[in-house]
C-alpha cells in the first residue's frame, strides 16, 4: 500500500467511477433488444475496432506475455505475425458474411447451417472458454492490485468483476464497446510510458538494455528448424493463425462488433 499514494487512489476511483458512468449514459439506448446487443447498430468502424483492440488484449497480454519473454524471450511474438493473414480473411470472407445475416448471433448461424446440435456445440465451448478466459483475466489483473494495494484478492476480483457487469447491465453492447475503447487508449499509453520509462532506468541508457538483450538472445523469435517437436517458429505461426482465424470468424465477442457497425464499410475499417 505504501508504493500507492492518494492521488494513486483517486485516478483509479474516478476511473471505476467513469465506466459506471458510460453504462448510465446509455442506459436509454439500450433499452431494447436491438440497442441492447447491437447498439441499434449504429458505431462507427474506429469505435468498434479499437473495442476488438481492447477485447484482444488482456491482462494476460499486460503481465503473462512480458513475463515469458523476460523469461525466456520473444518467441510468443510470432503468434502476432498472424494477424494480418487472419484479419485480411476476416475483411473479406468473415465481416461481409456476418453482414449479411440479420441474426446477432455467430451461433444462430451455425444452427441454420448445420441444425441446432451444431449451434449447441459451440455455445457451450464458447461459454466454457470464456469461463476460464475470465477466470484467468481477472486473477491476473488483481495479483499487481493486490501488491499495490494491500487488499486481499477476492475482494478485487469482486469489486471489478461487479462493476464491469454492472455497466454492461445497464449500458448494453454500447456502453462495453465504449468502455473498450477508453480502456484501450490507457494501455497503449500506458505501455508507451513503460517502454519511456524502462529503457532509461538502465545506468547507460538503451544501448545498455539493447546490449543486454541481444547477447542473451532475447530477441529471437525461436527456432526455424522444421520439425513438431519444438515450439519452433512455424509451430507459433501456424497456432497463432487457426486461433485467430477462431477469434475473428466463430469468437462471438468479436461478431457482435461487426455488428454493431453502421454500416458494412464500417465494419470492414474496425480490422483496419
């Protein structure tokens, strides 16, 4: 508690305080099931893709991706080299696909197609994932709080666990992709004054840092060989591509953000 000053205390009440207000704010417009899980379908495509922005990242982005690399090194980066083979076949099969449906719902899909059984199936995995994804997020998210703040760590899983479903009661879809969208220009403001912060704590600078982690091999993306015994490179890849080819074509998280754009142009810039 003593690494938290006051000041330390009221940027994050206002905060907690400011996401409640979103949820208020729209609390009107989502009053109908329409504006409740599409937002009337009225957002703009920047809003939405900094929400899929915001939903992509995690806390498991923020503090278990930085500890493996510190650990190890920077071989989990190749799954981020997939994205844009992933996003390219989101933007032109996935979004215009979703667009065309009236249903909100990726799974409804699925049960026109291949009947209720398949729309089943996926509910469940999905909830599943979701379940443990959340259990992870939160765990995570609550171990630096409690460090920082002295409290135990279910009640920070509680607090923020309560307050982010209570936005998204009264805010619906709108209120969670504005949110989003508040929270994802924190982390990346955040991680660019980490960035600032950290290559200059070293006594001689970046040079030193970048010394450092060269001649640990820090950078290296992994291993090339072509073989299933390792997790190699291709290995990362070719992961890193059927999951988020999952993310951005089954994953309802991010469908309900096509969705929710005005318009299809919209929602093809949201992966822009």
């Amino acid at each position: 508690m003593s690494k938290f000053t006051g000041i330390d205390l009221a940027v994050l009440a206002v905060y907690f305080i400011g996401t409640l207000g979103v949820g208020v704010f729209f609390y009107r417009k989502s009053k109908s099931t329409e504006g409740f899980v599409s937002g009337n379908r009225s957002l703009p495509g920047w809003l939405c893709g900094m929400s899929i922005f915001a939903t992509y990242l995690s806390s498991i982005s923020f503090i278990g991706i930085p500890g493996k690399a510190y650990a190890d090194n920077w071989s989990f980066f190749t799954f981020s080299l997939s994205l844009p083979v992933a996003v390219l076949i989101a933007y032109l099969f996935f979004v215009p696909y979703y667009r065309k449906s009236s249903s909100i719902s990726a799974y409804e899909e699925l049960e026109k197609r291949f009947g209720y059984w398949a729309r089943l199936y996926a509910n469940v995995c999905f909830l599943a994932t979701q379940v443990a994804r959340m259990g992870a997020v939160l765990y995570l998210t609550a171990v630096p709080m409690e460090i920082l703040l002295g409290w135990n760590i279910k009640t920070i899983i509680l607090v923020i666990g309560v307050s982010v479903m209570l936005y998204t009661f009264m805010g619906g879809i709108t209120a969670v992709i504005w949110s989003d969208a508040i929270q994802s220009f924190v982390l990346i403001g955040g991680a660019l004054v980490c960035i600032v912060v950290m290559l200059f704590s070293v006594p001689e600078g970046p040079s030193q840092l970048m010394k450092i982690a060269l001649a640990e091999g820090k950078f290296s993306l992994g291993s090339f060989r072509l073989t299933f015994e390792d997790e190699t490179f291709w290995i990362v890849l070719f992961f890193g591509i059927v999951l988020n080819l999952q993310n951005f074509g089954i994953d309802q998280n991010y469908i309900q953000r096509y969705k929710s754009a005005r318009s299809d142009r919209e929602a093809g810039k949201s992966l822009r």
